[in-house]
C-alpha cells in the first residue's frame, strides 16, 4: 500500500487556527456550518431546474447549457475523484496532533486532497453563471462559503478547498461548452416533436405587431394599388387621355373681378 501524501506546514498551521477560531463560535454556527455544504448543494440543484425552466423561453443554445450544466458537475467531480484516489493525502481531522473539529471526521481512506464538497460546489456554481451569467453575485460567494465550511468544520485543510474550487470553476464551464456543441442542435430537433416542446419549451416567439419580427433583409410584400419605390407605375385611361403639362388645355378663363 502507497503512503499517503502529507499536507504542508503553512496549511496545517492554517488549519489549526481556523478550527480553534471555529470551536469558540456558538453552537448554532457548528450545526449551520456542518449542515450548509449539503443544504447548498440542494439549492444548486434546484437552481438548475430553475435555469431549465427559464431557459425553455431562449434559444437552443441556452437550453443546452442548461441540460448540460449538471453533466459539467459531473465530470469536475470526477476529476476530483480520481485525483483524491491517486494523491491518498489523509484527512487533518486524523493526521494533525490535536486538531479539533466540529463535523465527524471521515472514515480511514475517504481522502483529502482536493475536497470534493468543494469541487461540486464551485463546478455548480460556474456551470450556472455559463448558463446563466445573472446570478454569478448570488452562486459565486455561496460557493466559497460552503469551500470555507468544510475547513471549519474541521475535515479539510485549507489547500484541499482551494485546490477542489478550482477544479471545479475550470473543469464545469469547459465541460459545459463541450457538451452544448452536441447539447444545441438535440435541443433544436426535439422541439420539433410535441413532446420534446413540453419539456424543452418552443424557444423565443417572434414579438408581435407592424413590422416586428421579420427578419432584415426581408422584401416586404407590396400593398396591392401601391407600386414599389422606382417601378413604373401601370397606365390606365386617365394617363393616356390626360394632356402632357406642357402642351395641356389652357386654364379656363372666368369674368374678371
């Protein structure tokens, strides 16, 4: 069996400090710290039901990046996954000589580097803001927050959120951009079908009235009775018998007065 990676000294250090600080707070702030990783994980997921909602009024595109916003999740996750199982750093909670933590610490070979809570939560929140660049001042900071929360609760160095952040504001949003090369033009045929337009939403109507919703470029059609700016107009009875202004009747003379 491989030994695992140690973690470095300004993070332990780091960590001890923030965990002292963390056990001095009210007990209120240890329950909302333990349980606010996983409560914000359950607000990003409705977030994304909020975004594919929202999106099935837009074009293709943003519906796309909406479906493939929790696939980005997904694959940042795994990024984390795979490295936390190559790198095996073990756990502050265990490896720090008498670290002191709120949350229970994890079981032997559940590893620390990079942190997977934060990964997801930060994937989460950049696969929303590609999709939806609005609620970046509401998604980011709940983010780094919920990163915080799991050096505060004592299960994670402060390097292992850090590292897990920006795995996952890198991985989400490429993977998101990936996936709606794919995502966009399945969004566009499905909404074709009944079916696929109930869940999908038929995209942006054209506005209504004079003028609007034509594309430029366009020829309007012609007003019957009204020839086109620079065509001839059509002759009729009246043009032909009509004298020229030139040579035309003479003005009737009336009596002076």
């Amino acid at each position: 069996m491989r030994e695992s990676m140690g973690a470095p000294d300004f993070s332990a250090d780091l960590y001890r400090e923030i965990t002292e600080f963390a056990q001095g707070t009210p007990s209120w702030v240890h329950e909302a710290a333990d349980v606010g990783t996983d409560a914000g994980l359950l607000l990003f997921a409705v977030l994304f039901v909020v975004g594919w909602w929202r999106a099935r009024g837009l074009e293709a595109r943003a519906m796309g990046l909406a479906l493939a916003a929790p696939f980005a999740v997904v694959s940042a996750y795994l990024v984390s996954e795979v490295s936390k199982s190559f790198i095996q750093e073990e756990r502050p909670c265990r490896a720090v000589a008498g670290a002191v933590h709120i949350a229970a610490c994890p079981a032997q070979g559940d590893w620390s580097f990079p942190s997977n809570h934060a990964t997801i939560a930060a994937a989460s929140a950049a696969a929303i803001v590609v999709a939806w660049r609005a609620m970046a001042p509401l998604v980011l900071p709940l983010a780094a927050l919920m990163a915080f929360s799991r050096v505060f609760v004592g299960v994670h160095y402060p390097h292992d959120v850090a590292a897990g952040f920006l795995v996952g504001v890198v991985v989400a949003p490429a993977a998101a951009l990936v996936l709606v090369l794919a995502a966009r033009p399945l969004v566009e045929a499905l909404r074709g079908w009944t079916a696929g337009a109930v869940l999908l939403g038929a995209g942006p109507s054209a506005p209504e009235g004079p003028g609007l919703g034509v594309p430029l470029g366009t020829p309007r059609p012609a007003v019957a009775g009204a020839p086109m700016m620079g065509a001839s107009a059509p002759l009729d009875d009246a043009s032909v018998t009509m004298p020229d202004v030139m040579g035309g009747v003479p003005p009737r003379r009336g009596p002076l007065r």
